[in-house]
C-alpha cells in the first residue's frame, strides 16, 4: 500500500505539518495551543525519520529508533509543560502567555 505513494507525498504532509507548527507557536498565546503546535512540529520530524529511513535504508532501523527516542522526549516535555500550565492556572486563573511575565511562586 505505501509502495504507491512516493517520497514527495510524505515530504509535502511533513512540511505543512512542520510550518502548521511553527505558525501556530508564533501566533497563538494560548500555552495550550503553543504545546500542541510544539508537538505537531515533533511529529513533522517523526515522519521525516521515518520517510528517508524507508526510502533511503530500508534494510536498517535508525530511523526507526530515532522516532522513538522523540517519542520518548515529547511525552516528558509534554508532562513537564501540562504541570507547569496547571501551576500558572492555578496562580493566575489563566494561561495567556502575555499574562505570564515572571515565574514567582
């Protein structure tokens, strides 16, 4: 079934993903938004890993192994952010980022 979607397919849906991410960190203020638009950029490299691993190594594994290795660092980061959030929200009862300027307890 992948044999007949080519390269370029998969490098299309991963830069819209990518620049969706980057877009979506520079405009949006909400810290939500920003984490989400943070782990669809994460996601956009996934997919790169695991396109020129199938197409330019399909016998090997590393890009296999470097997808899960970001999998591993997005969850920590996303349960680093999600606990920061919820301290800001419970200081601040509200999570805009202009709303944020020092992290005082």
């Amino acid at each position: 079934m992948i044999e007949g979607i080519g390269i370029e397919h998969f490098l299309v849906v991963s830069t819209l993903m990518f620049f969706i991410g980057v877009c979506g960190f520079i405009i949006r203020r909400n810290l939500i938004t920003m984490l989400m638009s943070v782990e669809l950029i994460l996601n956009s490299v996934n997919i790169n890993f695991l396109v020129f691993n199938r197409y330019l190594y399909p016998d090997q594994m590393q890009g296999h192994f470097f997808s899960l290795f970001i999998v591993g660092i997005a969850a920590a980061e996303a349960s680093v952010a999600i606990a920061l959030i919820i301290n800001i929200y419970r200081n601040l009862n509200n999570i805009d980022v202009e709303n944020v300027s020092e992290m005082k307890y």
